[in-house]
C-alpha cells in the first residue's frame, strides 16, 4: 500500500488496525533503496561510530532534548556529518529554537537530502547526509526568516568544525 498517498486521517484511522512499527516497515518497504555516494556495511558504521551516533545516524534515533552540547554551541564554523565528513550546516544558520536541539534556518548548499518520514504514524519529513544517507533529523515549517524552516537536528549525528582564528 502506498501511504504517501493516504490523507492524515486515513492514517490515523489505520494504526488503529496497525501498529506504529508495523505502519513504519510499511511505508519504508515501498521506498525504493537509496544509494548514497559514501557507503559502509554495518560492521564498518559499527566500528567507526559511537553507540549513540550509530542510533541516531544509522537507526533513526533520536537523542533526549537538551542533552547534548551543540544545542548551546554559539561558535563560528560549520557542522559536519558524524558519519562521513560531509559539510551540513553553517553556524550562521544555526539558532535557538528553545527545543533542546541544535536548530538551522537553512542547510549548506548540497548538504543534505530529504525524505517522508512515517515512524510515528503521519508524514514528516527526515533530513539526511547527501553523501552518506545517515539521518540527522526532522525539518519543520515553523521556523525564523529568511526560509521560515527549522531542521531540528541531532548534535550527535554532527561533528562541530570551529573557524580557525585569523593571526596577525
């Protein structure tokens, strides 16, 4: 069954019969698999990760709000994929959404891809690495100018590159 053709009340109505997780396999079954240019096997995303960047980038996870440092990160510089090293997000993007995770207005050029999300039984839309798929979190349409976006992110699936200070 195609669920991105359903309406919202139609899926609300289904997970009724079905399952949040079952509703999830569903939907994720019936996309076609995404091949990204930078690619692992699991034992390799295993290795090269932290427990908590394998949940967040590699699971879907999300991490609690509040908990991690870059929500109150105020540096300049730029956010990397966790994953791979890919430029995402500038910090002159980045802003205080008052969620608990570290919020941008817009992402690098390039930086990242988009794709519906269905995990707690209606559509939103996932953020991901472009180069490596690893997921990074959630955008909504309730954030500041100039794009009115906030892509809510996990600061685990991120890495933190500060601008080098200028000598002389």
């Amino acid at each position: 069954m195609d669920h991105s053709r359903l309406s919202r009340r139609e899926l609300l109505a289904g997970s009724a019969a079905l399952s949040v997780a079952a509703l999830a396999t569903s939907a994720c079954a019936s996309e076609p698999e995404r091949v990204f240019p930078y690619r692992l096997t699991d034992a390799e995303w295993r290795r090269r990760l932290t427990p908590m960047q394998y949940y967040v980038l590699r699971q879907h996870g999300t991490e609690r709000a509040f908990s991690h440092p870059f929500d109150r990160e105020r540096r300049a510089g730029r956010y990397h994929c966790a994953g791979c090293n890919w430029p995402l997000f500038a910090s002159t993007a980045k802003y205080d959404s008052g969620t608990g995770w570290p919020s941008f207005h817009s992402p690098l050029r390039r930086g990242i891809g988009t794709s519906l999300d269905f995990a707690i039984g209606f559509p939103r839309t996932e953020v991901h690495c472009a180069n490596c798929g690893g997921h990074i979190g959630h955008v909504f349409d309730d954030g500041p100018q100039p794009t009115g976006r906030r892509y809510c992110m996990n600061g685990a699936a991120m890495v933190f590159r500060p601008t080098p200070a200028r000598t002389g």
